[in-house]
C-alpha cells in the first residue's frame, strides 16, 4: 500500500477513519506474512512507516481507535537465529478435555488402562494452566547449564543466556545433590508488566504486543540477552525431565521438592484425593481466574503417584497421565463478509467464511471455518449476516450460529461450488460423505501446493523459509512441482538469488534449512507424503512396523486386491483399519506418487526408526494378546510390550512369535494352538517381560 503523505493533522474526521480502517487490514496482514508465514512481502523499515503511521492518527483521533487497532497486536520480537538443540527427554504436549463429562471420561481411561476398579479412588495433583511458554532447564551438579525452549518437543532452541536474566530461576540449586535434574516448566509476564512494557514500547515507536503470552515470547527471544533482562520475565516450574535419580514419589512431593531447590510453584497447586475433588478445584481457579495477575487458559490434573505416571506413559505426543480442563471458548458477533472455498491437500473443499474482523479471547479473528455444505445449509448461513463465533484456546475459530431476527434482506445465501475453485474439476461428494472433493489430484494445483505445504511443515520435514507464499512463487516459476525438487533448489541459486525481494543471505539461508533436512527419520517421511488419515501417530506406528520405506511400499503393492498376506499384515498392525490401510494402498498404488516418491528417495536419506528396545527378548516380535489379563488392562500390556520392541497384532497369522492367553480366551488362542505357536499365560509374559526391563 502507499502510505499517504498527508500530515495527520491535516485529515479530516472521514479520511483518518478511512485510514485506519485500511491501515487496520494491512498491518494485520503483513503481520502475518511476517511471523505466522515466514514469508515477508515489504521491507521492514516499510512496515515500520504503517504502524508509526497509524499510531499518528489514534494519538490524533482516540476516539476512532479501532477494536482491531494494529497497536493492540503488532507481533513479537523477529525471529533471531538460536541454536536447536535435542530435549534428553521429550517435551510432551497435553490432550484436551473441553468439560467436567471429558475430564471423568479421562478418569475412568486411566483406571482401565492400570486395571483398577472405577470405584477405587487415587489422587490428582491439580494446578493452572499456565499460558506462558515451556522451557526446559538442565542442571548439572546443581549448576543451571542450559535453557532449552519446547520447539516441536522433540528439538528445541537455546536460550541459555536470556533466561540467565530472569530472577524466577536459580542459577543453583539449593538442597539438591542430583547430578542431572532437569526442571520444566512455564515462562510468562504478569498483565500488569505486560501493560506497562506496552505503554513504554509505544512510547519510544517500539513494538507492541498483542497479549502477554506473545510479549513474554518476543522477549525471550532476543538475540541480545540485555533485551531480555530488561523484560520483567517470571517462571513457575511444573514437571520434570531428564533425573540422574529420583527421591519422591508422587508429583506433589516433586512440587514440594522444587520448592526446596528454589523454585516458584503456582499457589493455587493442589493435592485432590478423588476426580471429584479435583474437579472442585478446577471451581476454584475457575472463580480466582478474573483476579489472577497472569494468564491461564485451563487447569491441568495430573495422577499423583509417579510409579502409576511410569505405568501409563505416553501415546504419541502426550502423556496418559495427565490432561488440561480447558476453560469454556470465548465468543463473539460478526459479520460474515463473504465465503471462500479452501481446497485441502486431499482435494476437501472447505468453507471458510471472512469476516469483520473482531477480538475474541484478546486474539483478531478475521477467517472462521463453516465446516462443510451442510453445516451452512442445515444453519441457514448467509453473506452479510451477523453471526456468532467462537475460539477455543488454539483451535481454529468456528461460527456457531446466525442472528437472523435482524436480517435486512441484503443477505445471500451460499452457493456451494460443484467444481474444484482452483482447477474446475469436478468436485464429488460420495454418498454418505459430509466432505465434497476435487477429483483433480495432483493436477489441481490447490492439492499440490497444499501437499508441499504437507511436506515442508514442522512436524513433516520442518524447512524454515519455505512458506507458502514462496512455494507458490516458486511452483509458479515451474522450480516446483514435486517434493524431490526442494532439493534441487540449490542448482538454480543463481535464478533464486535475482528473484525480487530475495538477498543472497535468504537464499543462503534457506539452502541451508533444506540440506539440514536431507536426512529424515522414517516416520516423519512417511507423516510428510499427505496420505489421507495418516498422521503423525500412524507415521510412527508404521515406521516401527515396516522399519523402512522399501517395506511399506512393497507391503502396500502387495496388498491390491486385498485377498493376500500383504493385506492381512496391513490391518494386522493394531489401530490401522481397512479404511485406513486401503487409503494406503491407493496412495503407493498412484503411478505418479511412486514415481515421485522415487525421485524424492534419489535426494535424501532416511534414517530408521529408532530402535525401542533391541536387546530385549520381545524385540522385533510380533505378539498377540487375548482374553482377559488379570494384573494389567490389556491397553497396559501392549503399551509395554512396545517399549520393549515388540509389535503388538490384532490378530493371531503364521507370522505371530508369542500369544499372550489370558482367562476365557476364545478363537485365537484355538488358532495359535492349531498353528502350533509359542503360547504363554500371563504370569509367563510378565517374567520375559521383566527380565527385559531388568537388562
Ligand atoms: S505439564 C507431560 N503443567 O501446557 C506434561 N503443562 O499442552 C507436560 N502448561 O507445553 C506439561 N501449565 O507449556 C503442565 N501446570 C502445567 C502447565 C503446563 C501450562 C503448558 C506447557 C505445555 C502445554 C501442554
């Protein structure tokens, strides 16, 4: 945009409007092109102009200031370049329950998983959620040697020296004689901080932040630790990672034992002997929530005692031990000013409704999903009306209903496309199906570019610089039309380099993030090719069980027709159903995704799977559980048995090494006794499986 050069004194009452308005919508955009895509449009010094700009008119105009003034959001701090660095163990996520029937539901798993009867009665630990931003903290001989931030969980970056500067972290630890402890916990800003870094950053024309939560982030990460220092940054700790020992067992002892070391622990941690007390406490913070100095978003109920958490472990990315009560979303009204069509990477067309943009939650809304034809039919959805949405902590915002008693008769009903809005393919929708698809594959270039997108995404290959609009560009300039050509980029640098807007620096950088990612584990590929319904859980559920992608696809090719062995292998593999597997098949049966594939396999290296375990008996076993266990639940045995290297089968075949029998086992310990496998009652099991662990 062109930023008028017309004294602000000089506008009138109309014309300042007119310019907030617009300054309101570009600033946000290019805010996002900047942070959120990694993809900047305009020069800093440009955007800079924009926002001093619009500060001008609101010092000028206060009474016009906007709802979605861009003072109110302008993001954090730009992206300094820290050293990544791999979590010892890691930073794990938390599944979600949205009310009290979610958070009994969470209960009653639990007790299944560790065979207790749903009367019996263990403690919480309950506590805020805190929204903040996780850190890992490594101290050795009670010396704080490193900060870690939580990146993916799995790789971070280093931020030693930022988080050196804030007082709510001891440099040593106090009554501590572990050689490695690692502390975990949430690095925030109190609003009142938040407000005053706010009124002395716009003061002297540096960046405001939207929320405290993002100013706590921008704060950290300053490539100048002094930056940080001067930012009045606090830490609560919560949990743990890497212990050279550990001298508590439950989290509660934990938390008393942190508190020893030096640490802050949130006040409002509580020990619950019951869920139904732990869901009173989540009452309480519910109520002291308005009067808290800082943000939180939910209340977090973890299982007390440690040697139960040891039980549960995880299931992909989260622990089974613990989960976060959200608190209720946030709503607002609207006005829906138009609906686009999204086409995804599988070809779903999805509505997306745009709208006057609005805050909700202290975040600027401006796109809500509609979810899908009938969801606008069946709500009467219109363009022009005024409607309800609703955000929910990170999940995309979503209109609820229609306010139609003050329908002006403007309002226009949807449309919904029957051909592909990029390409003009037919667009179907199976009968029975609530999605309506593009049958244009990858001849659709909305499915391509979405599937790079797949591809190049943090958990998939995670290539920093590669954002949207610059796959685009590129794809449009023909140096991109499948994944294999990411890494022929470099043989076009000097192409790259003369492109408008790109230095030799970015072009150098980005070089740069895509030879890192040469090398790749298997489940991340696997995750990255976009297959329908395969997500990163059953990236790495196939990883272990194929061990390599030549196995997978060989597997798949064999499976066709689905009579075979091949087949029976697919839907063997506990979790993966036909309609999964056959989402598989159809995918490595695609002349051109195998020849693609191929062509990818030329560029890289893929790395396998690591080993769970592999000097334990079970390891690379294939075991069978059936019947009822006695000292576990089943959903427990299997767990284990795939710690141990084992893959756990649904059902008994020739290629079963041992079949685990527990009381009133039917046909398939019949049938492991006809095939004449190995057959082993539970307290066998139980013995080979601790003399593993003992190893
Ligand atoms: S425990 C293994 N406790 O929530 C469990 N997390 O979605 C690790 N968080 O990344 C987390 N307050 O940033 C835990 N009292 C609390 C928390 C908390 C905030 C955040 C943390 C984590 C995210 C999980």
């Amino acid at each position: 945009m062109v930023i008028s050069s017309k004294p602000v004194t000089d506008l009138t009452e109309d014309e300042a409007r007119a310019e907030l308005e617009q300054l309101a919508l570009d600033i946000h955009y290019h805010n996002k092109r900047y942070h959120s895509e990694d993809a900047p449009e305009i020069a800093d010094a440009d955007f800079d102009l924009m926002v001093r700009r619009n500060q001008d008119i609101e010092t000028i105009f206060p009474h016009l200031i906007r709802l979605d003034s861009p003072s109110h959001q302008v993001g954090a701090a730009p992206g300094a370049q820290f050293t990544k660095r791999r979590h010892h163990v890691p930073m794990l996520s938390l599944s979600n329950a949205f009310d009290d029937a979610e958070a009994r539901d969470f209960d009653h798993r639990v007790k299944r998983f560790l065979n207790l009867s749903p009367e019996e009665n263990f403690a919480y630990s309950v506590e805020p959620k805190i929204d903040g931003l996780s850190i890992s903290l490594r101290y050795e001989n009670q010396q704080l040697v490193a900060g870690i931030t939580r990146g993916d969980g799995i790789e971070g970056e280093e931020v030693t020296a930022n988080i050196r500067t804030i007082s709510d972290i001891p440099q040593q630890l106090q009554n501590c004689d572990l050689e490695i402890a690692e502390v975990r916990g949430e690095i925030f800003m109190t609003k009142a901080d938040f407000q005053a870094l706010n009124m002395a950053q716009e003061k002297k024309g540096g960046k405001v932040f939207a929320n405290p939560r993002n100013a706590a982030a921008g704060s950290l990460r300053q490539k100048d630790a002094s930056i940080t220092a001067d930012r009045p940054l606090r830490f609560f700790a919560y949990a743990a990672g890497e212990m050279s020992a550990w001298k508590v067992t439950s989290h509660h002892d934990y938390l008393d034992q942190l508190k020893r070391w030096g640490f802050k622990i949130n006040p409002y941690s509580h020990r619950a002997e019951t869920i139904a007390e732990a869901l009173e406490h989540y009452r309480v913070i519910e109520s002291a929530r308005p009067d808290l100095d800082y943000d939180i978003d939910g209340v977090v109920y973890k299982v007390d005692r440690l040697d139960y958490q040891n039980r549960l472990g995880q299931v992909s990315r989260s622990p089974r031990w613990a989960i976060a009560h959200k608190f209720p979303a946030e709503k607002a009204e609207t006005r829906i000013l138009g609906i686009d069509i999204q086409v995804g990477r599988t070809g779903a067309l999805t509505p997306v409704a745009r709208l006057a943009p609005v805050t909700v939650g202290g975040v600027v809304v401006s796109n809500a999903t509609l979810h899908n034809e009938d969801y606008i039919k069946d709500k009467d959805i219109r363009v022009g009306d005024l409607v309800q949405i609703q955000r929910a902590g990170d999940v995309i915002p979503q209109v609820l209903s229609v306010n139609a008693s003050i329908r002006d008769g403007q309002e226009t009903p949807f449309v919904y496309p029957k051909l592909c809005p990029s390409c003009g393919s037919p667009a179907i929708r199976p009968e029975g199906e609530a999605v309506r698809r593009c049958v244009g594959q990858l001849s659709c270039p909305a499915q391509l570019l979405e599937r790079l997108r797949h591809f190049v995404s943090r958990d998939a290959f995670d290539i920093e610089g590669l954002g949207a609009k610059i796959i685009a560009e590129l794809h449009q300039d023909n140096l991109l039309k499948e994944p294999a050509d990411i890494f022929r980029l470099s043989e076009h640098k000097a192409a790259l380099s003369k492109r408008a807007g790109w230095g030799e620096v970015s072009v150098n950088n980005l070089l740069a993030a895509i030879e890192q990612r040469r090398q790749i584990p298997l489940e991340r590929l696997i995750y990255a090719l976009g297959i329908r319904q395969i997500g990163q859980a059953t990236g790495l559920l196939l990883a272990r069980h194929f061990g390599s992608i030549d196995q997978l696809m060989a597997t798949a090719e064999a499976a066709i027709g689905q009579d075979n062995a091949a087949w029976e292998e697919f839907i063997g593999i506990d979790q993966i159903g036909d309609s999964m597997a056959q989402d598989l098949i159809r995918f490595f049966h695609d002349d051109h995704n195998r020849l693609a594939l191929m062509r990818l396999l030329d560029q890289i290296t893929v790395i396998p799977p690591e080993a769970v375990a592999t000097n334990s008996p079970v390891a690379g076993k294939t075991v069978v559980f059936t019947g009822t266990l006695s000292q576990m639940s089943r959903a427990e045995a299997k767990a284990k048995a795939e710690l141990l290297g084992a893959k756990v089968a649904g059902s008994v075949s020739a290629k079963t090494d041992y079949v685990v029998i527990g009381a009133d086992a039917g046909s398939k310990a019949r049938k492991a006794a006809e095939l004449g496998l190995t057959i082993l009652d539970e307290d066998a099991w139980i013995a080979l499986t601790q003399a593993s662990s003992s190893e």
